[in-house]
C-alpha cells in the first residue's frame, strides 16, 4: 500500500504543481555512472562508483562535475575538459541506464485529472532534460521545461520556481512543488510554494524526513489522498 506522511494540507485551490526530474521521476543513477566514468575514461583518470555519485546528484552539472574531479583527485584545472567530455556522453546514453519510478505516470495523471498546468524544474541541462522526458514517455504531461542553465541561478534559489509559476499564471502560493531533495523543499520555502518530497530519490545522502516540508510521499500515486484535501477539482 502507498504511504503519505505526516502531510498538512493548505486551505487553498491549487493551481499548477512543478516537480523535479532526477529522483523524484526518473532514476537516473545509472546514466550519471555510464557518462561520468567514460568521461573519467577519456581523461585517463580512474573510475567512480555510483554510491559516490548518488551524495553529489542534484545541484547541476556544474557541481557535479567539480566533485567528481575532487573525488577522484584530479586538478581543478580538467573541469573544462571534463564539462565536455561528460557531455558529449551523457547525450550519447541518455536515458538508455535509467528508469520512471514505480507510480510516476499515474501521479502525473492525477495531477492532470485535478485540473492542474505541470512544469518540471530540475538542475539538469535543459538539453539532457528534454530528450529524457520523451524517451520516457513524460513530456506530454508537462507545459513548460526548465533545466538548470534555463535562468541565472539554480534550485535551492526560488527564482526558477517563480518563473515557472509565471510561465504556468499560477500563483506560488497554489503552486505544488514535488522534489526529492532539501534543495527543492528549499526553493519552495523561499519561493511561497507547498512542497512534498518522495522519500525514495537521492538528497544528497541524507534523511529526507528530517527536511522541513509538507509531506513525504512513498509513490506520487499516493498524490490522491493530498489532492482530495488541497485541490477542489481532484476525483473522489
């Protein structure tokens, strides 16, 4: 049975919900390991296990790459090499190690069902983004898509929350935001937004129960009971 835990529902009509990509609909943890150790390959450093990738996942490319780099004791001095070379593998494997979480799609279709505008925010390259999402059978449910290189500034900021709500006409403060980590509870918090996070993706190693959110989700299918309580126009 699905569990939903210790939620507080907000007495408002939601209008929009923005939800995370990596670890929070996709496991991606194998297409991070595929691309970062041909990366490691190519630039004749030894390779990295994905339980050290996992800690790194979820603040950009950017960052990711730094700290592969700093784990596997090569000079700062590689990361334009490295952002390249990680590049050109990540498009080449992109989704081909990786997989929707169990209750994704019919989460997304409850959303859809209640009436909802979808947006998916992620830290990810808008361009490994995309492609993702189709491949997955995703993009169909979502309005607009904005990886990490899509405004100045990154989750845990809330600026790309609130260009998103823009892009969506909904207001924060009806706008549910789903994500896995504390970066994304962080950008909800500064952004106005509710925030439920999945207890099952990555947050940088940590207890995801012990980050301040609304309400932690074993499955996005367990958005039902949530939705009868917040969003007027969910089904019974």
């Amino acid at each position: 049975m699905t569990a939903v835990h210790s939620i507080s529902p907000r007495p408002l009509a939601l209008q929009a919900a923005i939800v995370d990509l990596d670890g929070t609909m996709v496991d991606t943890l194998g297409d991070f390991a595929a691309a970062l150790n041909c990366m490691l390959d190519e630039l004749g450093l030894p390779p990295i296990e994905p339980v050290a990738i996992e800690l790194m996942v979820g603040r950009g490319s950017e960052h990711l790459i730094r700290s592969v780099l700093g784990h596997v004791g090569a000079a700062p001095s590689l990361y334009e090499a490295a952002w390249q070379s990680y590049q050109a593998h990540y498009l080449a494997i992109n989704g081909r190690h990786s997989a929707v979480y169990p209750g994704v799609v019919e989460g997304l279709r409850l959303l859809k069902d209640a009436g909802l505008k979808l947006a998916c925010i992620t830290n990810k390259p808008t361009n490994f983004a995309k492609p993702l999402l189709q491949a997955k059978g995703l993009a169909g449910f979502f309005e607009v898509v904005f990886g990490g290189d899509a405004f100045e500034r990154k989750k845990p900021d809330p600026l790309p929350l609130l260009k998103a709500c823009d892009a969506l006409g909904s207001k924060p403060a009806s706008t549910l935001v789903i994500g896995d980590s504390s970066n994304d509870a962080a950008a909800a918090r500064a952004a106005g937004c509710p925030v439920l996070l999945v207890t099952y993706g990555y947050n940088h190693g940590e207890p995801v129960r012990a980050v301040d959110a609304d309400g932690f989700l074993d499955s996005l299918a367990g958005l039902q009971r949530w939705l009868r309580q917040a969003c007027p126009a969910a089904r019974p």
